[in-house]
C-alpha cells in the first residue's frame, strides 16, 4: 500500500510539500483550516505541475498520477487517521504548533512519525507536546520548495535513528539533498539568513545604498544567488521578523530585528505576497514560478 502523507497548513511552504510528497510517489492529503487556503493551494500547485511538464522536468503521466493522489481537507483529526508522516508547516507561532501536534498525537496511528518545518523552533519542545518524542524530527524545507535542493533534518534529544533513516529516505524520494544536524536555536540556515537578512536592513536604514544596489552588491560581490532583500521578500518581513525575534531572545543582542524591518511589517509590507516588501510587485510583472 502507498504511504500516505499529511501536510497542515497550505500557505506559502506547506502547498510546495505537498507537490514534492505527490511527485515522491506518496498519497497525500493537504490540510489548513481556511477553505481559500486550500484553493489558493490548489491552484498554484496545478500551475506547478503544468509548469514542471511543459519544461520537461516531469512527464505528462508522473504529473496526472501524482494529482490524483493528493487531495485537500479541511478536517484534520479524520485525514491523519491513516497517515504514514505528518509534516506541519502552520504559522511558526508555539501555540498554533503545539494544538496541532497534541491533535495529530491524538488520532494518528501509533507508527506515524510527525516533522515540523519549523525555521528556528526546537523539535525537542514540539516532540513534547506528543507521547511519541522518539519519532519527532524537525524537517526544514526553502522557499519555494518545488525549486531548492536541500531539506535540512533537525533531530531532537529524543529522536531516535529510525526517525532519522525514515526522513532521510521520504526526502530522498521527493528528489531533495539533505545534511542532518543537532539541535540549536536557528539551526545552520535560519541563524545565517536572519543574520545576513537583517545587516541588509540596518544598512538601508543607515543610508548606505538604494536596496537595488545593497542587492547588486552582495550578488555581484559576494556570488550570492539572490540580493537580501530579494530573499526577504520571497520568505515574507512578517516571517523573518518572527524568526529574529525568537532568535533575539534565544541568542542575544546580535539578532535585535532593525526597527525599518519591524516599521515594514507594521505598515503591512509583507513581501511579494502582500504584492509591496522591500520592492513593490505591483508594478512589476510576477517573475515566474
Ligand atoms: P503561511 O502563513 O504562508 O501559511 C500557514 C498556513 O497555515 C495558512 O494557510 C494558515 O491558514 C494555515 N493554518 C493556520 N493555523 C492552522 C491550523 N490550526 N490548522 C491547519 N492550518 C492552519 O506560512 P509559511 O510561510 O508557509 O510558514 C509555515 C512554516 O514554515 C513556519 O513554521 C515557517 O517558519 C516555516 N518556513 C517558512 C519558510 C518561508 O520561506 N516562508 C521557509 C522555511 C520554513
């Protein structure tokens, strides 16, 4: 029998895991509990796959056989009935995560393993919140996830090997790279792009360069494939607000978020999805997916 995966939360991150799980080969049920948010899923996920067809990276027979096994569900306790692997990707906000993971603790099968896509949250503390910490992993996915190569596998105290072995092998079919490390606030990726991301804003608020420029620099100079504030926009402020934040308070005054970056989220300038972030998209064509 297929093994089935259910992802919860349908925004930016969680539709992306949910086409590589399809075209892993899994079953998969996509959750959230707004009805628009699966929509919106929907939709950007067919557009992924007609995208992945058109340019050769998948056939016309992997892209229907991989749609008909993924479906979208508003309930949650019912779909993880059967699940296999639950990978969140709900607001990184504790008790948002901690009310589904005491859920799906609840009314998933024993054997089920639970993977949190969290950017900076401890996997020790999310496997508490269950009576299964053994098979708690954290499982740190990038934006957009169709594209980037790496899953990055956080193991908690408890995590035990075959947890480890299983994700390793669930990442390997949905064709990613992995690197598994311990536990520490921000882990490899979230603690350097947050450092980086942030500099970029205390620069800006400095005046020492337009953002265009900030970004040609760091792009041209340093080989960075994206400029900063590129980066921050795909990712959304209101997302790399919360990560400093966390990591401000976890690791001290190194993270302090730069107030032009807190002044932003407050004016609502979330990035390319609230259409205006450091640059404003809606004047510029959407680039491609
Ligand atoms: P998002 O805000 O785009 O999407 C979150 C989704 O979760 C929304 O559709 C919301 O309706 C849904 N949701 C909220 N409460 C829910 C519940 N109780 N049950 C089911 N669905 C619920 O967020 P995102 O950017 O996709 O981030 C999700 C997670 O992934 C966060 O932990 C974030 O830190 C992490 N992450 C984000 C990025 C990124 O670039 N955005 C990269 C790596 C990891």
């Amino acid at each position: 029998m297929m093994s089935k995966i259910v992802v919860v939360g349908s925004g930016v991150m969680g539709r992306g895991i949910a086409y590589v799980s399809a075209v892993g080969g899994y079953e998969v049920v996509l959750n959230d509990i707004k009805e628009e948010a699966l929509n919106s899923a929907k939709k950007e996920i067919e557009s992924i796959f007609a995208k992945g067809v058109s340019r050769g990276k998948i056939t016309g027979e992997q892209s229907a056989a991989a749609q008909a096994n993924l479906s979208y569900a508003t309930d949650l306790k019912q779909v993880v009935a059967d699940a296999d692997l639950v990978i969140e990707a709900v607001p990184e906000i504790a008790s948002i995560k901690r009310d589904i993971f005491e859920t799906i603790d609840q009314f998933a099968p024993g054997h089920c393993r639970f993977a949190s896509n969290t950017s900076t949250m401890s996997p020790t503390e999310i496997g508490s919140y269950t009576n299964r910490p053994e098979k708690t992993i954290a499982m740190h996915f990038f934006n957009p996830v169709h594209k980037m190569p790496l899953i990055e596998i956080i193991r908690g105290l408890e995590t035990n090997d075959d947890t480890v072995a299983f994700i390793e092998g669930v990442a390997g079919k949905m064709g990613k790279e992995t690197v598994v490390v311990n536990e520490f606030p921000g882990f490899v990726t979230s603690r350097m792009s947050a450092l980086v991301g942030n500099e970029a804003f205390y620069m800006l608020q400095e005046g020492l360069g337009t953002p265009e420029d900030i970004d040609k620099a760091i792009k041209l100079g340093l080989n960075y494939p994206m400029g900063p504030f590129e980066l921050v926009d795909l990712v959304g402020l209101d997302a790399r607000l919360n990560n400093l934040r966390y990591l401000h308070e976890k690791l001290g005054e190194k993270y302090r978020p730069a107030p032009l970056l807190e002044q932003y989220v407050k004016a609502g300038r979330l990035g390319r999805k609230s259409g205006k972030g450091v640059y404003d998209y809606t004047k510029k064509p959407e680039e491609a997916l």
